[in-house]
C-alpha cells in the first residue's frame, strides 16, 4: 500500500506499508514536496524493507516556505506537532543524513513524541567535511550556480572516482536545481548551525546510531561520541562503509531489531 498526503503544519508525507508507525526523516531534499519519477522510485525502494517487516513508513519531508531565520530546533518543532497531531503517541523515527540532525534535534528538544530513535549517518554537528560542503552549496546556490558536486569529497578519497564522482554530481546538480532554492539555503543553513552535543546526555530515549567509517563528511569518533553521550545509546559502525549506510541488506536486519527490541 502506497499513499501520499500531508502531516499537520504542510509536512509532505509518503507512506509506504501498514503496521506499526515509523516516522523516517530523509536527508536533504532539493525541493519540499513528495518524490516524483526516478526520485520517488528510489524512495519506496529504500521504504519497503521495513514495510515487509510489518511497518507503516512515514517518510516525511520538511515543511514548503521555510521562513527566514529558520533553525533545526523549528524544523523539530515542526515534526514533533506534526507526530503528535497524526498519531497521538510516541512512534519510532528514523533519519538518515541531514534527517539524522534533524532526529537528534528532535530528541534533545521533543523526546516525548519518540518510542525509539534511529540516527543513520549523523552525529551531534556537523563534520569538518560535510560543513564545508553544505556551506559552499548554499553559497553557490545563492550565486545560481550549481553546488552539488562539493558534497563528493564526502562520499569517495579515491584519486581516480573523486573527479568522476565530481563531474558526474556537477551535471546531476546542473540538471535538477530547483526553480526556487530559498528552502533548500535555508535548511542548509540551519543544519550549518546545529550542535546538540552538550544536550545528548540528558536524552534517555533508546537510540541506534548507525554509520559507515568510509563516510567522509564525519568521522568515526564523531559517531562513536553521539552513541556514548547519549545515556541509552548504542553504536554500530561498519568499517566499509560509505554514507549510504541505509541502502545495506545489514542495515535493515540492525534496524528492524533494534525497533523490535522491547524497552526495558
């Protein structure tokens, strides 16, 4: 079962699945809106493992006409009201990328509205790479030019597929700039500005962090510390692998374990 609506406030929602709730945050979107063509694809390829394993999965977007000004701690406001008004309950939530930023986020300010947590690719800041990155593209995208292509050094250390990747991420970029990129600087900005370190250890949610040590934009040590500050945290980190952590066969057993889990 696949439908598409809206969660309170104008959240796009894709759902994919029925069964026990789970709320998956995605990471940086071009563009508010659900998928459509390949991307939307892509998207309920990536959702339907969970759904086999008896899920309903929410993947939800951020909120059209992010306002000026705009932080992650309103972008958590805005998904916490959101959990609230659908379900009525805490459900579990998922995030991979900038969707992980955005469940710690959720976690230091709203932990009511979360059963349990999974942060795929994400730590409490943002890494040296990735923030160099993501500030560039939103510099570039100010400029009307593309940026996508300065997320590469993140993904690959190969001397031989980092050119490759660059050029290949610079035509991708080229071909799907959005008409209008004033959500997308913002959000880039405010995850630029993102630090829940000294707020994790007051978060007693049960929560996976889950990684790939071959993903450039952090380091592992900065995904080790997010799992040790948080009180019920734990850590699995797969030597080799990129930041597509959540595309793995081995992710989705961790995952659907650990949501499984009964609390204790």
């Amino acid at each position: 079962m696949i439908r598409e609506d809206s969660l309170p406030g104008g959240l796009p929602c894709l759902t994919v699945g029925s069964g026990t709730p789970l709320v998956y945050v995605p990471g940086t979107a071009v563009e508010h809106r659900n998928p459509t063509g390949l991307a939307r694809r892509i998207a309920i390829s990536t959702l339907k493992p969970f759904a086999d394993a008896g899920f309903a999965v929410h993947l939800v977007n951020r909120r059209p006409g992010v306002p000026e000004g705009y932080a992650m701690a309103d972008a958590a406001t805005d998904y916490a009201t959101a959990i609230r008004e659908r379900f009525g309950r805490p459900v579990h939530v998922l995030g991979h990328s900038s969707g992980g930023s955005l469940v710690l986020q959720l976690l230091a300010d709203h932990p009511e509205v979360i059963d349990r947590a999974v942060v795929a690719s994400a730590a409490y800041r943002l890494g040296p790479v990735a923030k160099r990155a993501q500030l560039g593209w939103a510099h570039r995208l100010r400029a009307n030019r593309p940026g996508y292509h300065l997320l590469a050094p993140g993904i690959t250390r190969n001397p031989v597929l980092r050119p490759l990747l660059t050029a290949a991420m610079w035509a991708v970029g080229s071909l799907t700039k959005p008409r209008d990129a004033t959500d997308l600087i913002r959000m880039l900005l405010a995850e630029d500005a993102f630090d829940v370190h000294d707020r994790l250890p007051t978060v007693t949610t049960p929560t996976l962090v889950i990684a790939g040590a071959r993903d450039y934009f952090w380091t592992p040590d900065m995904f080790a510390e997010t799992a040790r500050l948080l009180p019920r945290g734990r850590l699995v980190l797969y030597p080799r692998t990129g930041h597509s952590v959540n595309v793995k066969r081995q992710f989705y057993r961790e995952v659907v374990r650990f949501l499984r889990a009964e609390t204790p």
